[in-house]
C-alpha cells in the first residue's frame, strides 16, 4: 500500500496562500528571521488559545520540557514522576537537567499516568510531575494536580495532543507549565522544528526567554546566566499560528474519522481500543489499538503490504540508557504490558475513509488469521 498523505501536506493546502504571502513579506522587506514580530504574534496567540499569561516559543519540543524543569529550579538530587511509555526526547529532557527521572505506571484504559500511583511515589526528593497526554488523550490532569498539591510542579507534556480537551480546557492549561511540540509529525506541526511552552508564571515565562537565547534579555546583551539557542524562527512561527486558525475544526475532523475508525475495528477479533472518558476530546495523535498477539498481528499486516507501528518503545531501555538504575521500573507492570500490545496506524486530518478501510480491514484479517 502507497504511504498516505501526511498531515502535513494536508494541512499546508489550507494556509499555503497565506504563508507564501507573510514569507514573502518577511524576506524582501528585510524583517528579522530569528526573534522577531512573527514569533511575538505566535507567541500571543497561543497564550490566548490556552488560557495563559505567557507563551515562549523555542527550537523544539524537547528543549520546551528541558527549559520548563530548569526554569523551574529542578535538577541534581531532584526526582521528576513520568510515565514510561514516552518519546525518548520526554526522559532525555530529564535526564539533561541531572535529575532522576521516576517511572510511575499508567492506567490499563486510559493508557494515560494513574494518578494513585503518582500518589504513591510522590516522596521527599519529588520536584515535579511530567503529565503526558498520550497518543492525543488529556491525562487525569485535575487529578494528578491534586494528588502533587502545593510542593510539587506539574508539566503538562502536550507534544500529541495539541488541541485535545479536558473539561472543556484545551491541555496546556492546567499545569504550572505547559510544553508543546511542532515537528511536522505533530497535530499543528511547523514547517520544520519547533516548540513552545505556555504558563501563568512571571518567572518561569522570564528565565525561559532568557534561556533560549543565551541567558540574555535581548539580542546582543549580557548573558545572566549560562543558556542556549533554541529559538522559534519566523516561518514556522508563522506556520504555527496560521494552523492555529483552523486547528479546533481539524479536531472535529479527528475526531468523526477516529470514530468511523473504531466502528470499523467494533467486531475485530481481541483488539482492544483507548478509552475516552467523558468530559474529555483526544486530538488522536495517532490511532493506537492493543492487541496481545501484537507481534503476530503485525506481521500479518504487514504482509498484506499495510505499513503500521508500535507505540512506545520504552525509553530506559535503549543503549544510552540501559545501564542507568532508574527508580520505578519495578512496578509499572500495565506499562510493560502496553509496549507488547500496542499497534499503531496512520492518522491524520485529511485520510480518507478508504485508507481507513484499508487499514481496519488489514488488522481484522490478521486478527482472524492469528487464531486469537
């Protein structure tokens, strides 16, 4: 089967008049690249569009959970509680502030943190709570704050569910700090790399400006303190905010064709779905399902020529991280389960509901072939 359209390519038909005029704009008049009138606009839209005082737009997702854990003051002696089933990029911006990274395990539904088991691990050396939005879907956000009270941080880890809602909020807006990716992959995905972090907090929203741009205040100033580059440069802060524009009513669409999905895979032999709970809009990042004869499953899709994934690897377990003694890794037993099981397929704006049928019917015929 030919690879679907990406999101990407779907989405850049909408606001390809519109970002061909602003680029030609920004580049014959001489306007800056990098820091400039296009990254502030960005920048205020999506405080307006998550609830938040402060937007600060950086190079990507992962230096937006590292900047949100420093400018939060965590690091060596700290412990941050996350789940497992994550990007390697989310334990990697743990692990470059030096702080220790504390597995803690997911729910069997949901496939999203638990939060009585957050509850459980929260101890003297906890600092802060990484709440992943997995696979598009909002975490028991409210829950999770309540369970981490006044002493301890929550970030909201956004990088799949640009969009999604929890009672009625879209995500970003619960946490002390909200981090979202823009890699073309992504629900409102830039043009190249990108990321930003939105928040309520004068301090937090100041030492992240300052860092992304060297520990300065401005261009060319004293350096406070030693920083980086990770800047949001103007085409794809201009793509972000374009997308913007249109990125609730790309989630109904979502979220209509995910639910033809599951229709689709109603009667597929062992396949179990994520469950959606009430009050809560997934932005469907991907379209993930659970099988317990994965491996079998899989290759019999792919032998009817159907590309589909696995979703996640679990991080700790690579070679740059396999030798590190990273607490919590024996008591996530749901989270093991859910890298065996899970299964993972196209996804995005624009498929179609042949592609969809492709799909569905691909997996119900490996699901009756695998003699589950």
């Amino acid at each position: 089967m030919d690879r679907p359209r990406t999101n990407t390519a779907y989405e850049y038909e909408v606001i390809r008049d519109d970002l061909f005029k602003a680029i030609d704009d920004i580049v014959r008049n001489g306007r800056k690249l990098v820091l400039g009138h296009e990254l502030e606009r960005t920048e205020e839209a999506l405080a307006g569009y998550t609830g938040r005082k402060h937007a600060v737009g950086v190079g990507n997702g992962t230096d937006a959970i590292y900047v949100a854990l420093r400018a939060l003051g965590v690091g060596p002696g700290d412990e941050v509680l996350m789940p497992a089933n994550v990007c390697v990029a989310v334990l990697e911006a743990v692990v470059r502030n030096q702080a220790t990274p504390h597995f803690v395990d997911v729910k069997p539904d949901t496939w999203t943190l638990d939060p009585a088991k957050v509850s459980l691990a929260i101890g003297p050396r906890t600092r802060a709570i990484l709440a992943v939005h997995a696979y598009g879907l909002p975490a028991d956000i409210e829950e999770i704050m309540a369970v981490a009270g006044d002493g301890v941080r929550v970030i909201e880890c956004c990088g799949q569910a640009f969009g999604a809602r929890y009672m009625g909020h879209p995500v970003g807006h619960f946490g002390t700090v909200g981090c979202f990716s823009f890699n073309p992959s992504k629900v409102n995905g830039a043009i190249g790399d990108g990321g930003a972090l939105v928040t309520d907090s004068e301090d937090v929203a100041r030492n992240a400006h300052r860092m992304r741009d060297h520990g300065r205040d401005v261009e060319g100033g004293p350096a406070h303190f030693t920083g980086f580059s990770s800047r949001l440069d103007e085409i794809n802060s201009l793509a972000v905010r374009l997308k913007l524009e249109h990125i609730d009513d790309w989630i109904q669409i979502r979220h209509r064709k995910a639910q033809m999905y599951r229709q689709m895979l109603a009667e597929a032999k062992g396949v179990i779905l994520q469950t959606v709970p009430p009050g809560r809009v997934s932005s469907y990042q991907m379209f993930t399902v659970r099988h317990q004869l994965r491996d079998r499953v899989r290759h019999l899709i792919t032998e009817q020529g159907v590309r589909c994934g696995t979703s996640y690897r679990l991080p700790f377990r690579m070679p740059a991280y396999a030798t590190s003694a990273f607490p919590g890794t024996d008591s996530i037993p749901e989270t093991f389960s859910l890298e065996a099981t899970t299964l993972s397929f196209s996804f995005f704006t624009g498929i179609t509901e042949e592609q969809m049928g492709v799909f569905a019917d691909a997996l119900k015929r490996a699901c009756t072939q695998s003699g589950a």
